[in-house]
C-alpha cells in the first residue's frame, strides 16, 4: 500500500470520515501530489499524518470517494469482499427469488462501494460506473462478481457508462458485455410479473428497479379503479395495476419509446388487454385535457426535476404545478401516488410543494403512506444523501 500516492486534508477536516463519510471534498485537501491522476487509488490522510482510509480519487467537487477506512489493498479481493456482502444481504432479506430475480445487487455508497451501480436482471448483471476509479476498476469488478454469483445464474455483465461519468473525464463512453452476451434471459421478472428490459437503450440501466415495493402497494389499491400511470417509462406501474384489477389503466409518457415499452409489457403478461390504453403526451398536457373525475388513482413520478442544487426552487414549482394539476382532476375518494426521485430535495421540502399544491386545490388531502426507496437501495446511516427516493400516498376528497 506504501506505493500510493497520499492526500493530506487540512485540520479538523477529518472528522467526518472518522465518522465514514465516505466524501472527500476539494476544499477539505490541504496537499496532494502534482502526479496524481483520476481514478487512481490514493490513501488519505488527517493532517497530522495520521491514516484515514483508500479511496478513487476524482476531479471535481467531490475530490476523492472512500472506498475502505482499512488500510487495505482495492484489488479483486476487495471487490469480492463487498460484493459477497451486498450479494448475501440481498439473498437474506429474501429479494432473490424464482418470482423476483429483478433487483439492486449495488447501490453505490449505501454498499461502501461509491461510484458503483449494479443492476441484476436474471441471468444479467448491468454495471455502471459513476466515477472514474469505477470505470477503471471494471475488470476487478467483473472478476469479483463472477465469484460471487453462482455460475448457472450469471451468464452475462453488461457495463454501460455512456452518460454516467463525470464530463470532465476524457474516457470513451462504453456500453459492452464484459462477460456472455449471447444467453440474456429475454425477460426479468418482478413480484412475479414480467419485464422486458433494454439495458443497451434504455434509461439508467434499463429499468426503474427501486419503485418495486410502490409499485406493489400500488396493486393493492387497484381493484376497480381507474388508473392512469402518468411518467410511465416501461410501465411498471400500469401492470401491477392490471394485475391488482383495475377496471381501467392509462398510461402515458411524452417518449413515444416508452409507450411501446409499456405496451410490449402489458401485452408480455396479460396479452391482449382492452382494460389498457396507452398515450405519447406531455404530462401537463395530458392532464390539463382531462375531464375531472376521469380517474381515482393516479401515480406521478416524473424525472428528477432537480439535478443539482442550483435547480431547487424551479423543481419546487414543477412538483407544485404537477400536483395540483392531478388534484383538481382526480375523483373524490381518489388515490394519488405522488413521487420526487431528486436526490438534492428533501422529504420536507417535497411535502410541502404537495402540502402548497393541495391548498390552492382547497380539497380535502390526507397522508395514507409515506414512501421512499426499497432495501436494496439501502443507506449508509454516515451518508444521508443516499436518500433519494420520496413517495406521498393521499387520500383526496
Ligand atoms: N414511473 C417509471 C419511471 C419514470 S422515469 C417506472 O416506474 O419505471 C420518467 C419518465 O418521464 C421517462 O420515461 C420520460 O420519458 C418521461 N417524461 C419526462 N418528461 C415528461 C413530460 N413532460 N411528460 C410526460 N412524460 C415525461
């Protein structure tokens, strides 16, 4: 380990790693090396000289991501170490099954492994990197992983980083199976249900894999209403709503893509469906056109609104404007799932874009569930910023 280069941070900016968070940031470095290159492994230290941890350094805000505050080497075996973990973790909590082979195998920090998503769709593992150490490491990743997941259940590693590394970085976007590529089960299923999922093309890795258990409680309310799935995407939500009985399911989305996607997989699991009607339009559009009561259970979750800091107060007034423009359609007695997946928004601000949304409707709107991201997009207690995903469920008269 002696041979990395060093970082030295300045006084008392220590203290939240010595706490594990796992964040660098460039403000914090007192000296580094001129030699020092992006990606590579360097060790960081406390001013004093003494040891804090290893991890990728980066260009940027974010200067370097931890990956251990072991003084150990990040080799196959480190990857293997973590991906044992977050592979058994999953198997234990039950999220590995016959009917559910669909779900997080990495979620980044909340697996002590920043910069790395992997998705597991059957047979496939899609990686991606979000940073540069990550991209660089693939080769160590796709040698751990196949260690760590039985050979019968994995049979191809898609990598996929077009769009996911920082700008700055002077890499050539990579989307290629590092492993297999000719046996990718056809589809992935979740809760049961079957999902067409196209990793090459697709969004993030293909699939919104962490609106699994929404979209669950979601079935649970569909028996006899009138649905419509607004930001559909491959339409998760439209088909557990089929399945939960919906007399009626509307999806749209403003990607004609997407509607076709969402089409494939209703038709995958229940063939043809007249319960189904799919529509390639703005969501405000759409909804401004609709008759009132048209609907009693809505679901909007739009694309993050907010992508950095900078953007809150515009995104506040977007989600503002999206749910009053459901609230002043949707049915008395109605149910609205109401989502934000903008990591820089909090809970309380997104309620009270809600809360603001529903006083200028002047209906009467309670609070049925409150929602957020699944176990397999666990978080890191010492790295909050890992919550992303909120969810309102509201009762509306
Ligand atoms: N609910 C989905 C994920 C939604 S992703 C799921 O469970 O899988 C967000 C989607 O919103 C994308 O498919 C994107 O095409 C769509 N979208 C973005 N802007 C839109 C707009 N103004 N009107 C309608 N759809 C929009």
């Amino acid at each position: 380990m002696s041979n990395l280069n060093e970082i030295t941070l300045k006084p008392k900016k220590e203290e939240s790693l010595r706490r594990f968070h796992p964040w660098v940031f460039s403000g914090a470095i007192a000296r580094k090396p001129d030699s020092v290159e992006e990606g590579e492994v360097v060790k960081v230290l406390a001013n004093d000289g003494s040891f804090l941890g290893v991890g990728h350094y980066q260009i940027g805000s974010i200067s370097v991501r931890m990956l251990s505050f072991k003084d150990e080497a990040i080799d196959a075996g480190f990857y293997e170490r973590r991906l044992s973990k977050a592979y058994n973790m999953r198997t234990e909590i039950g999220l590995v099954r016959p009917d559910n082979n669909t779900y997080r195998l990495v979620h980044g920090e909340g697996d002590n492994l920043p910069g790395l998503i992997i998705d597991m769709y059957g047979n496939t593992a899609v990686i991606q990197a979000h940073s540069v150490g990550m991209h660089e490491d693939r080769s160590l990743i796709v040698e751990a992983l196949r260690k760590v997941i039985p050979a019968d259940v994995l049979q191809n590693i898609f990598y996929k980083s077009e769009g996911t590394l920082p700008f700055k970085a002077d890499i050539e976007p990579e989307d290629t199976y590092l492993f297999g590529g000719e046996s990718a089960d056809a589809v992935a299923v979740e809760n049961g249900l079957k999902f067409n999922i196209d990793w090459l093309r697709g969004q993030k890795t293909g699939f919104f894999v962490d609106q699994r258990e929404n979209r669950s409680l979601l079935e649970k309310y569909a028996q006899g209403r009138k649905a419509l799935n607004m930001f559909c995407y491959t339409g998760g939500f439209s088909v557990y709503a089929l399945r939960g009985g919906a007399a009626q399911v509307d999806s749209v989305d403003s990607s004609s893509k997407a509607v076709l996607l969402t089409d494939e997989n209703v038709k995958l699991n229940f063939g043809v469906e007249p319960r189904h009607r799919s529509f390639s339009e703005d969501a405000f559009h759409f909804l401004k056109n609709t008759e009132k009561d048209a609907y009693d259970l809505i679901v909007l979750d739009p694309p993050a609104f907010a992508k950095h800091r900078g953007a809150i107060n515009n995104a506040l007034q977007g989600y503002r404007k999206l749910n009053l423009a459901a609230l002043e359609k949707i049915a008395s007695g109605g149910v609205l799932f109401t989502f934000s997946c903008s990591q820089v928004i909090s809970k309380e601000q997104f309620r009270l874009a809600v809360f603001s949304a529903a006083a200028i409707s002047g209906r009467s709107v309670r609070i049925l569930h409150q929602l957020t991201q699944p176990a397999d997009h666990l978080v890191s207690i010492y790295h909050p910023e890992g919550e992303y995903l909120k969810g309102l469920v509201l009762y509306v008269e």
